[in-house]
C-alpha cells in the first residue's frame, strides 16, 4: 500500500497525463462522427479477419450438422419426387388420380455402429419404430445399396449389411439386364459375389451392378458396385466379384427406403406359390 | 499572488479570443493554419505543479474545442503539449537555471532560448493535433509539411506577441 502511494506519488503527472489524455480521445473518437468512422474501419478490419477465420474453422466444425440436414432435405426431395412422377412412362396424369400411388419412401438417417469384420455384419440406424421404420426396409448410402432392416424397436433399427453371408439380393448388369443372385463370400468387405449369370452373356471389367426391384425391398436401379473380376465357375454360369461402390468401413448418412405397395406385391405372389 | 492569477487569467482570454476571432480564421493554402493559443502554455509559472499544468492544458484545449466544435482534438494535443513542457525546460535549461524570473520570458532568458523552446513544445503540439486530424497515415508527408509551416507562422506570431507584451 505504502509502495503503491509512493508510486502514485511520484509518476502522479504521469497518470494525470494518461488520464486527460484518455477523456479527449475518447471525446474525439465518440463526439466527432469522422473520427469515430475511421477507429470503427480500423477496428473493423483487423477483427473481420480475425472473425473470417473463426468463422471457417467453426464451419468446418459443424459440417456434421450441415451435411445432416442436407441428408434430410434429400430424403425429403427424393420423397416428392416420387410422389409427382410416380413412373416415367406416365407423363400425362390427374392431381387427384386415385389410381396414382407414391411407390417409395425416402428417411435420413445416421449409423450409430457398425461392423464389417464379422461373418455377419449388421449396422444400427438413429431410427426406429417411431419415426416410421419397419423391417425389410432397403438402406441407401449415397444412392448405393447398403443393406435391409431386420430388426426395429422404439428408436433405432437393426440392417443386416450386404456383408453378411445370409443376405441375398437379386442383381443384374446394367449394360444388358441380365440378373442374377448376389451374395458376400465372408472374405473381402469391398467385395460381393453375383452368381447365376449365364455364360452366354458378354460384359466387361467395370460393367455397373445394380438392383432389380424384384425383391420389393430396394426400388429397381439402385447401384450396387463394379464388375471386378469374372470367371466361369463349373457349370453354366459365371461368378462374378463386384468390387462394392460404399466404403462400408465409413459408412454413416443412410436413406432408408420404405416399399409402400410391398404387401400388395408380396401378397399377390404368395397366391401363386 | 492574486495578483498574477489574475494576470494569468488575462493572457488566456486575450488569447483564446485572438485565436478564436483572428487565427481561426487565417488559412494560407490549406497549409498554414497558426494555433497561437499555445502561448499560454508556454508563459505559465516554472513552479507549477505537473499535475496542475496537465489539468489547466486540458482546459484550454477543452475550450478551444469547444468553441471551435472539434471535440477532443485541441484538448489532446495541448495536453500532450502540457506533458512535454517540464521535460522539455529540464533539457533546455540554461546553465544559471531558472532562477532570474519566475516566468519564461524571451526578454530575461534571451531570444535564441525562448525560440528553441517555442519551436519545441509548439511542434509537438501541432504535430499532435493534425495529426488527430487528418487521423490517417496515408497522407504523412503532406501532414508533416502542415505541420512545419504551421509550427513556423504560430512561432513567429508568439515572438510577436512576445515583443507585444513587454512593449506594453
């Protein structure tokens, strides 16, 4: 205290000094419109730099929440998409036509775990029962198929993955149509096997396999991966190794795809087995 | 004592008015615009307390400010001017020290003294003040030629009205 007011004492013209000092220019800054504009643009762009690189840097923090919402919006354009041109080749139909169906449902959601180093892989979804989930429902990952729900409760659901032995999935080639069964083999996650495509037909390295919406799970034409490697496999048909276009190992941002005419279809078909 | 406040007090309203109603209104060439108010500062009593000089500075600055309507501008530069006097008379000082007058005066200290003196405290208060003025860097040189023609007109004028003084 006593070292303070011998301070004080001493430098006393000094913080006089700092003190009238500060008064006018704090008189000038505020009182006189063109100074007060010029302190403002100085100050303004030193912190707008500043500020432009937090901004990026928190940008770049919230691309989760950015790249959720786009996902959502998707799910939701590709829905009303579906619902206005329920197929192509009907170009002409009446708003209230109620021959006119919506065929599929699209719903974002997110993996919350998942695996693809077991025999049978499964992932979990963010969605459940309440959000409008129910088993045999196709899960996308941008636009390629990723697998089918098996197992729903309140808030999350259960999807088999294509990398799991029991999962069965009619595929064909893009080029010519010619389908067949696709299975995983257990050994390679960026590899799955389609069998069952006669020798007769001609392709090549690279050819795209795709779904054939005959299963009623996935819609037709949602792709499934790459022709990698082909050879005759004993008999009449060829074993084919597609190279899978999903990184399942990031997998994360899924569409799930409802099949609203499903019972209608599988039903029918029941009558006649 | 009364006696010299009083005085004191009459410098600085001749002053104030003469650069309010004379020098304000002087302008050669947007180069030259003498503040010869300063004087005031400079014939204050050697004696005054630092703090005392600092306020009365500010006040005279304030007033200028106010009747010239640039808020701040004349307070901070004759402030800053009222904080280099003491250091300024310290490194001037002459070898018998300031004994002879209580006063600065051109007359018992000499004229080269008071000139250096005059020239010191006014070039720092002028450079002070366009400095704030202009507020900007990019016209530096045009502003230090301001600033030295300024400091020579208001030079002269305070001579002059040095010699006016004693005269009278």
């Amino acid at each position: 205290m006593r070292n303070l007011l011998n301070f004080l004492a001493k430098y006393n013209h000094l913080i006089v000094f700092i003190i009238l000092e500060g008064i006018a220019l704090y008189m000038l800054g505020t009182a006189n419109n063109y100074h007060n504009t010029r302190i403002v643009r100085g100050i303004r762009s030193v912190t707008s730099n500043f500020e432009k690189r937090v901004n990026n840097t928190r940008s770049y923090f919230q691309l989760r929440t950015i790249s959720q919402s786009l996902s959502r919006e998707n799910a939701s354009l590709r829905s009303t998409i579906d619902r206005i041109s329920p197929n192509a080749e009907q170009l002409f139909f009446s708003v209230t036509d109620t021959i006119r169906h919506q065929h599929y449902t699209y719903t974002s959601a997110e993996v919350v775990s998942n695996s693809v180093n077991r025999q049978k892989n499964f992932f979990t979804i963010n969605k459940g029962k309440l959000q409008g989930m129910s088993t045999d429902m196709a899960v996308i990952s941008d636009g390629c198929a990723a697998g089918v729900i098996v197992g729903c409760s309140n808030n999350y659901s259960v999807a088999m993955s294509l990398l799991n032995i029991d999962f069965k999935l009619s595929a064909r080639i893009k080029s010519n149509g010619y389908f067949g069964s696709l299975s995983w083999d257990g050994k390679d996650y960026r590899t799955v096997i389609l069998n069952e495509i006669p020798q007769h037909v001609t392709f090549g390295i690279g050819d795209t396999i795709e779904t054939t919406g005959y299963s009623a799970i996935f819609p037709e034409g949602i792709t499934i991966g790459t022709v990698k490697h082909f050879e005759k496999s004993g008999g009449d048909f060829y074993k084919i190794e597609v190279s899978v276009a999903n990184d399942f190992r990031q997998l994360r941002f899924v569409n799930v795809i409802g099949n609203l005419l499903r019972e209608e279809q599988i039903g029918l078909e029941k009558q006649f087995q | 004592m009364i006696n010299r406040i009083l005085r004191i007090g009459l410098i600085f309203i001749l002053l104030i008015l003469l650069q309010v109603l004379l020098f304000n209104n002087i302008q050669f060439s947007g180069y030259v615009n003498p503040y010869i108010y300063i004087m005031f500062i400079l014939l204050l009593p050697f004696e005054i307390p630092a703090w005392l000089l600092l306020i009365i500075s500010f006040l005279t600055g304030f007033t200028i400010d106010v009747i010239s309507g640039t808020p701040g501008m004349h307070s901070a530069a004759t402030v800053v001017a009222g904080f280099v006097r003491p250091i300024v008379l310290r490194v001037i000082s002459p070898r018998e020290g300031y004994e002879l007058s209580p006063n600065p005066s051109m007359f018992i200290y000499g004229f080269r003294w008071f000139l250096i003196y005059a020239s010191i405290i006014v070039f720092i208060h002028h450079t002070t003040l366009f400095y704030l003025e202009v507020f900007r860097l990019a016209d530096f040189f045009r502003t230090i030629l301001r600033v030295i023609l300024s400091t020579a007109f208001s030079v002269t004028f305070i001579v002059l009205l040095e010699y006016i003084r004693k005269g009278k």
